[in-house]
C-alpha cells in the first residue's frame, strides 16, 4: 500500500538551532517526493520537491532534502531555524497526477 | 498572475443542507483535486478530475460530489452535510504530463466548513 510517514507529530526548536524533520515512504514505483509548508490559516507552499537526478535538492528558504532509496526517506533539513519558520510541515509522495501526504509536523520555534 | 481560489472562505451550515464550495484556478491545468484537512489525519484526498468531464473518486468520497465542465473550475457538493464534514477543505490543481512541471499541486487558500 502507499503510505507516508512522518513520525513526529510536533517539534520545538530554538531560534538558531538547526531542524530535521523525517519523512518515510512506501510506493511501489519510483516516488516523486514534495515538501510543503501551510502557515496558520493559509494553503500550502511547496517548499521542494524530487524527482530524480542528485539525491540531495534545494527548496526555498533555505530548506533541503535528501532522498534515501535504501531507507524509504526523503528528510528535511534546514541548518539554522527561523522564529518564522513556524508552521506545519507536510511530506507528499505522488505518481501519475496524484499525491498522497503525510499527517504532518507542526513546527514550534522558542526564541 | 495565475491563481487559484476558493469561495467562500468560511461556511456555517446546517446539517442535512446541500452545499457548495467552489475552486476557480488560472493556471489552465487540466488536473485539479479536493482535498480534506483534519488533524491528525493530514491531507486526504476527496475528489479528483484529470479534464473536462472527467471526475474520479478518492479515498474519502462519501458524501461528496464533483462535476467538471470546464477547464477553470471545480466545485464540491456535500449532497446532505453531517457533522463528520465540519473540516477545512482545500482545493489544488496541477500540469498534466507534457503540460509542464509534472505532479507539482498548487493549492488554494482552503475554506473551512462547519456543520451544526
């Protein structure tokens, strides 16, 4: 069956600290794999996304991800947290024109 | 600048009332999808059509309907709203292949729908 995983249902970081929030998979073909952000009260933006090529991509501020096919993971990182940064974190694996998402990381940042 | 939106915004509504959500998007894609939010259970997918007169069902279509008769819209009927629907329900659409950045969904600014 497809599924995403994100195991952790919510995260504090420091302003400052760096984050790693962890996203697991099960497709059974080549995944096509998506981080988005939703702030509080708005849609969701698409932070990056992988569909082949360098295991390692970059998103917009200042995000990445690395693909890992022998562990089923697509984490994300980001080296130094923002207090804007706040906001819940989706992982997404798609095939042919559809998605299936994660249930999601909400990101608290202490100053 | 294309877009994508949604109306209304929020919706108070009774139980047993038929309703409509309405999607409008500007990005001529020809794929556009609804999708539920609730928590704990992240993003689930309600309907989805891939064109004009095409709608097919996901995971949790019970109670929903779609109908697409042109390129630029895609409203959700709740055929007799419950209380199970009171959720935040998203709209989203994206490229066919061929048609550009593949798989990628852009989404709208949600609207929230509460059944009494």
């Amino acid at each position: 069956a497809q599924s995403v995983t994100q195991p952790d249902i919510h995260i504090t970081v420091s302003e400052g600290a760096s984050l790693e929030l962890r996203c697991n998979y099960s497709y059974g073909a080549t995944p096509y794999l998506f981080w988005y952000v939703q702030s509080p009260g708005q849609g969701l933006q698409l932070l990056l996304k992988y569909f082949s090529g360098d295991t390692l991509v970059q998103g917009i501020k200042g995000f990445e991800a690395e693909f890992k096919r022998s562990q089923s993971s697509f984490n994300l990182r980001k080296p130094s947290v923002h207090w804007s940064d706040a906001a819940e974190y989706f992982c997404a694996v798609g095939g042919y024109n559809k998605l299936i998402f994660g249930a999601g990381t909400r990101l608290a940042v202490h100053p | 600048d294309a877009e994508i939106t949604q109306s209304p915004r929020h919706k108070i509504t009774e139980t047993g009332r038929q309703v409509t959500l309405a999607c409008h998007q500007t990005w001529n894609h020809n794929n556009m999808f609804w999708y539920r939010q609730d928590l704990g259970h992240g993003l689930r997918l309600i309907h989805y059509s891939y064109g004009v007169q095409d709608t097919n069902k996901g995971e949790v279509s019970d109670g929903y309907s779609v109908s697409r008769s042109n390129t630029e819209d895609l409203p959700l009927t709740l055929e007799s709203a419950a209380s199970s629907q009171t959720s935040v329900y998203f709209c989203a659409s994206s490229p066919a292949v061929g048609q550009g950045k593949s798989y990628e969904q852009y989404f709208g600014p949600g609207t929230r729908l509460t059944v009494t």
